[in-house]
C-alpha cells in the first residue's frame, strides 16, 4: 500500500529534479517564439517599437533612464 501512494510521488519528483531546467528553457523558447510571430502578426518590429520611444524622449515626456529601460524589454 505505501508503495502505491509514494511511489508515484517519488517519480514526478525525480522527474522534476532531472528535468527542470529544460523545461525552463523550453518554456523561454516558446514564450519568445510567441513573442516574434505576433511581431509578425500585428507587423511591429523592434525598430518600430524603438522608434515609437524615441519620441517621448526626444520631447522630455520620459526620463533616458525611462526609456533604456523600455528599450530593453523591447529588445528582449
């Protein structure tokens, strides 16, 4: 009986001791394969997104310190 209840525990933990970190990265690869085909989609591009920030910079409306931050995420 202890061997059907813990057993099954036992494995999922192995399994996700010996498994983790790719799963991370496999997660990271889709999410950012996510993010280039609704770039493609919608038809933005990094250039475009920065493009769009340099104007509020430009015109004082946000900080440098503003807009490196959102540049990175663009860039991302």
């Amino acid at each position: 009986m202890i061997v059907l209840v813990v057993f099954p525990y036992l494995g999922v933990f192995i399994y996700l001791i010996s498994q983790g970190r790719g799963m991370a990265q496999r997660n990271s690869r889709r999410a950012q394969q996510a993010r280039e085909e609704l770039r493609h989609v919608v038809g933005f591009s990094a250039a475009d997104e920065i493009e769009k920030l340099e104007r509020p910079k430009n015109s004082g409306t946000i900080s440098y310190e503003e807009y490196s931050r959102l540049r990175a995420r663009v860039v991302q």
